[in-house]
C-alpha cells in the first residue's frame, strides 16, 4: 500500500509499505478516505521529537472505512465509516476512566505521561499512522466512531483532533462570562480554540501571530481581533495595554515547541536543542495573563525541560492547565456544536492533496506557503 514514509527532518515521501495486519483480537484494519498534516507533524517533520524512526508512517488525524475487524471486536462492523480519536485509549485504565483518554496507561510502554497516539515517535508508542492508505487500529471498541450519516467527511476528519483540540483549551481556560482570552498561534488549532472561547462566554477575543494570511483569516472566520506580534516591541506590553495594564484573564498557547519571536529560545529549543522547543509563546502566555489568571497550555512541548519564568507563575497566582486533548470525552458535545452549525471544521481547510503528493504537502504546510491554514490528504481510492 502508498503511506508517508519519514526519512529524516525535512524528508518525507510517499513509499509501498506491508499492507497492516490484525496484531490483536481487538485491533479493526481501517481504509483511510481522508488524513490530515497537523502542526504536531510539524514538529516530527522539523526533528523536534526524540526517537522519531526512519521508515515511520505520521498521521494522528484520519478517518476510513473498516475493511476488518478482530474477533473481539462488537461495536464495529466492516464497512463502517469511522473517525478516529488521535489518541490510543484502552478505555479501562484508571486514566481512561477519568475521561483523560490522552493520558491512557496502557497503550504506550514507551511512557508513562502521553498515552499512545497514531504516527507520532516512539515516545507515544510507535504505532504507524494514518498518512497512508490502510491503518492498524488498535482498541477498536475504544476510540473509533461511526461518522452521523449527515456529517461532511471533511468535518469528520477535523473532529478527530483540531476542533477537540482548540476546543479543550478554551475549556481549560475556565472562561467565565464577558473574559478576555488570548490566543497564541494563528493555525488550526488556535483558529479553533479562539471560535470556541465564545462558546464558553469570552467577551473579547484576542489571537497573536506573525503570519497575516493567517490573521486574516482568523478576524473572519472566529470574529476575533488579530494582531502581528512583529508590529510590536513587546508583545506582553501590548498585551497589558490592551487590558487597562491588568493582562488578560485566560491566555492560550497553542503554538509549542516550534514558537518563533525570540532568539534566545529559538537558538537554545530549537536549534541547539538544549530545551524541548522553543517556548516564547509559553513565556508571552505566563507574562501577560492577570493576576490569578489561567494559562492553557495545547502546545506540544517535548518531554524534557523548558525555559519559562515560574517564579511570575508563583507570584501572580496563575493557574497553569494543559493536556493532550481528550478526543473521545468531547466528541458527543462537538459533534452537536458542528450539527448546530455552530463551529464549521471543513471551512479551515485550504489544501486538498494526492497522498502521493505528501512531500510537497508537508512543505507547503511547514514552511506557510500558498496562504495554507489546513491540508488534507487524499489516497487514490477515495478519489474515484
Ligand atoms: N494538545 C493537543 O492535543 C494538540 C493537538 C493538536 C495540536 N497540538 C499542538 O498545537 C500547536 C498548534 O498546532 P497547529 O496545527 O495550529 O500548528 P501550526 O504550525 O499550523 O500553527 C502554529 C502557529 O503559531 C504561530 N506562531 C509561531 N510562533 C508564535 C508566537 N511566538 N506567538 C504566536 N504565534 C506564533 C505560527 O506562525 C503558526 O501560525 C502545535 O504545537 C501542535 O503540536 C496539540
Ligand atoms: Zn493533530
Ligand atoms: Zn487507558
């Protein structure tokens, strides 16, 4: 079968790869009709995230059809057209139990933080992912979801990591009526979490980021203010001015490791690698955030160690949550707001591509040309 093939940071490409194989009784075999880059490939992409393998298969975001199932298997028959949660959950662990389905102990014996998730390193347990045009997946009474037979494929497949994603951090930022939020990062999932923070109340929405095509987008599609942190001395102080020198009530990172605006971070996360990433956005998050603020934090980070000023987290009060989306938790309610017509996913993608094409997808996505906010990837079969 054709799946995205990791050579090495910045090589990609489009490779016949061994059909998947049934590994368990409750493993189901899924035709992928849709996938998408996300900008945690990016990071993949860009050798940010250790024991990334050559020869491995990214993909966290799909869809498909069950073409097989194991024999355990009950809550799925072939045929079925599923979306995919990005996150592996046994759905039993403790973890499980709790709701955080990111956080599952039993799917990835690389670590005990993450819990396993498709096409993303062996540190979240080396399972291949959905850039391809077939997909082990495991648990397959667990995560997979018959998609509502009204629902757009290409909503569907945004609901399998992006509008959860951008919707957890505005519920994260524990929005209270009339707040103002920032968001950092003007990609999917900061585009997603600043139309979310309506949702939840915000009276002002604010998104940071350098790239104008994006901040164009975002006015429109989120109503939001938007502004280029490169037209600014201080995005912080900026940032206090805009709130009556108080700081906002919720900032939102959703940008991570790949960060841009300081040289200082982009030299010791990025280059040097001396910390997991670059965190300016964090360190712009924590610093303009009110007294007794929430920071939220969807940014991908590795799993080591960041530069970021805890002492301000400790003086002003400011309450720090994070997490990997929990996919599965949030599907009933989102699948309801996109019903609703209230959030429309397919309206970010910009990019539909050949999965052949991979390579120059990744490109046109990693280095933001061509106005793109979202690509998708098409296999063969889901073109005819
Ligand atoms: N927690 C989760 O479950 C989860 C799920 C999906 C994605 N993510 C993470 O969310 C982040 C965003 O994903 P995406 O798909 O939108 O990625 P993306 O790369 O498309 O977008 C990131 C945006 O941040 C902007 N940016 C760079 N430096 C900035 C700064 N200092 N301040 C403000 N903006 C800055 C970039 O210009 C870009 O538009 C990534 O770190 C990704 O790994 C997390
Ligand atoms: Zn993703
Ligand atoms: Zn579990």
């Amino acid at each position: 079968m054709l799946a995205m093939n990791y050579r090495g940071p910045f090589r990609v490409r489009v490779d016949h790869k061994p059909y998947p194989e049934i590994q368990h009784p409750n493993d189901a075999i899924v035709r992928v009709t849709r996938s998408c880059i996300c900008g945690s490939d990016l990071h993949l992409y860009h050798g940010l995230v250790p024991d990334t393998r050559v020869g491995m298969t990214f993909g966290h975001e799909f869809i498909g059809i069950v073409e097989e199932i194991g024999p355990s298997v009950q809550n799925l028959k072939v045929g079925d057209h599923v979306l995919v949660p990005f996150n592996i959950a046994c759905g039993t662990c403790s973890f499980c139990k709790q709701g955080l389905y990111g956080n599952c102990h039993e799917s990835n014996p690389e670590a005990t933080a993450v819990g396993g998730i498709f096409g993303y390193s062996h540190t979240a347990g080396g399972y291949d992912g959905g850039q391809a045009e077939y997909v082990r997946v495991p648990y397959a009474d667990v995560g997979p979801m018959v998609i509502p037979a009204d629902m757009h494929p290409d909503d569907a497949v945004l609901l399998t990591d992006v509008v959860p994603t951008g919707y957890q951090a505005a519920e994260m930022g524990g929005i209270k009526p009339g707040d103002t939020v920032v968001v950092f990062g003007a990609g999917p999932v900061g585009i997603m979490a600043a139309k979310c923070a309506w949702l939840f109340g915000a009276g002002r929405v604010i998104v940071i980021d350098h790239l104008e095509y994006r901040l164009d987008f975002v006015r429109t599609y989120a109503q939001c203010e938007a502004y280029n942190f490169r037209s600014m001395q201080d995005p912080v102080l900026f940032l206090k001015k805009a709130t009556d020198f108080y700081g906002a009530d919720v900032c939102i990172d959703a940008v991570g490791g790949d960060a841009a605006g300081s040289a200082l971070q982009t030299i010791t996360g990025r280059k040097m690698m001396l910390q997991a990433g670059s965190a300016t956005a964090l360190h712009w998050a924590i610093n303009s955030v009110k007294k007794g603020g929430i920071v939220s934090i969807v940014g991908v980070y590795g799993p080591t160690d960041n530069l970021i000023p805890i002492g301000n987290v400790v003086n002003k009060g400011i309450t720090i949550r994070a997490n990997q989306a929990s996919v599965k938790r949030l599907l009933p309610r989102l699948i309801e707001h996109v019903q609703a017509g209230r959030i429309d996913p397919k309206g970010i993608i910009t990019h539909r591509v050949p999965l052949e094409e991979v390579s120059d997808a990744y490109h046109i996505f990693s280095a933001k040309l061509d106005n793109c906010i979202k690509p998708i990837l098409i296999p063969p079969s889901a073109r005819v």
